[in-house]
C-alpha cells in the first residue's frame, strides 16, 4: 500500500502544473454546479411564493408563458359576464386584462439585461395583494407614468423616483416603487394597461387574471373555458400557473 501512495504523490509533484489545473477544473465544475442549483433554489421560492390560490390565470392555448399569449378585447367581453367570475360591491367581474413586454434597458454598471412591463388596472393591483407601494405613488393612466420593482432600482439605471428612462419612442417616469414580498413582482415594472397597449402597439392582451368565490367556482370556470369552442384559451390557478413556470 505504501508504493502506490508514494508513487501518487511523487507523480503528482513531478506534474504540478497538470495537477493544479485538475484540481482547478475540479473546483470550477463544483462552483457552476452550486451556483446552478441555488439559481434554480431561488426561482422555485420565487415563483412558489407567487400568485393568490383565488386567482385563475387564463392565457393562450399552446402559450407556454403569458408573455408568449395573445388574447383579443372581445374574448374580454364575453368572459367577464360568467357567472363563476366574483363580484365586487359595485357589482362589477373582478377581472384584469393585462399586457406583458419585454423590454432591454441600461443598469447601473454600464451594461444592459432584459426587464418586464407589465400593464395592469386597477383590479389588477387588487387582485395581487401580496404586491404593495413602499415609495412614491401609483401611475395615473395616460401621462406615461411607471412603478418599478424596488429591488430592480438598486440594479438598473434611471430608476429612481422623479428620473425618467426611454425605450421605444416612448418616455417614462418613475413615480413608484413597488414591493412584491419576494415574489415573481419583485422583477416587474407596472404601468397602466391600456397605455401599455397603446405604447407598444399591442391590438391583443396577455393575459386575464379572474377572482373566484371557491374552488368549484374555480372548476367550473376553468371547465368552461377550456370547452368552450369560441375560445382557445387556457385557464388554471394562478397558484399552479407559476409553479409550471418554475
């Protein structure tokens, strides 16, 4: 036993620069490895810490995410009349049209990464209550206001509240930031829908966020949609929707 043991070590000696870039190597390969896996760590408590178990989310049939949906204004029209969709005290659906973009902008250091608007209403915000404003104020429709995620402001340039930041032909200032308790919000940016559509020349939606009273409310609306021959949509919890996500 004792041979072996001295060979290894005077081999590794004799080699000590293919032995050091093995380890190198080894080391390299643990720390992608980690790096990965607390990566993938991160997005599963982010998106399992999205959504509200009320909720459905209805996108494109075949979409694979939201941003990916398109869904038209006379879709809107005819689901926000189902009867498994809950109302508030005016007696109006509690449903959100929203649009999803993609849009690349400038950080801090100098270089760029991708970001999300999103276009939300005021049911939108409601519908979201582990989302809330910790500075500034909300966006008024159509003065190309936005509130930004707290935690995007502390990476991405112009983002402090009163600057201003340009993408397409538009310009937009920041009036808010907002917190989304550690959620899939917190690397968002909202802004008003309709304005979002006007904006960036949307004529469709991205997705529809609905409120029911239980859960066979849920199945049933779920159920109806995806019956329905009129629609090609699918519905799910907004839960679960995030969950595939991940």
């Amino acid at each position: 036993m004792a041979l072996p043991l001295k060979y290894s070590l005077r081999n590794a000696l004799v080699r000590w620069r293919s032995t050091i870039a093995t380890v190198l190597g080894i080391g390299l390969v643990v720390f992608v490895f980690v790096l990965l896996q607390s990566l993938a760590a991160g997005i599963e408590k982010s998106s399992g810490n999205t959504g509200d178990p009320s909720n459905v989310m209805i996108v494109r049939k075949g979409a694979t995410a939201e941003s990916a949906s398109l869904i038209s204004r006379e879709d809107l029209l005819q689901i926000r009349y189902f009867p498994e969709i809950a109302r508030n005290a005016q007696g109006d659906a509690i449903i959100s049209a929203e649009v999803l973009v993609l849009v690349n902008l400038p950080r801090r250091d100098g270089t760029e990464a991708n970001v999300f608007l999103r276009g939300v209403t005021a049911q939108g915000m409601e519908l979201r209550p582990q989302v809330s404003l910790v500075a500034g104020r909300w966006f008024k429709p159509g003065m190309r206001e936005i509130v930004v995620s707290a935690k995007l402001a502390r990476r991405f340039a112009n983002f402090d509240i009163g600057q201003s930041f340009r993408t397409g032909n538009s310009t937009f200032t920041v009036v808010g930031w907002l917190d989304g308790a550690g959620s899939a919000f917190d690397s968002e940016c909202w802004m008003d829908a309709d304005e979002c559509r006007s904006v960036f020349e949307r004529d469709m939606y991205s997705s529809f966020l609905a409120r029911v009273p239980d859960d066979s409310a849920m199945s049933n609306l779920v159920a109806r949609i995806e019956g329905d021959r009129r629609f090609k949509l699918k519905a799910e919890s907004e839960v679960e929707y995030y969950r595939q996500q991940t």
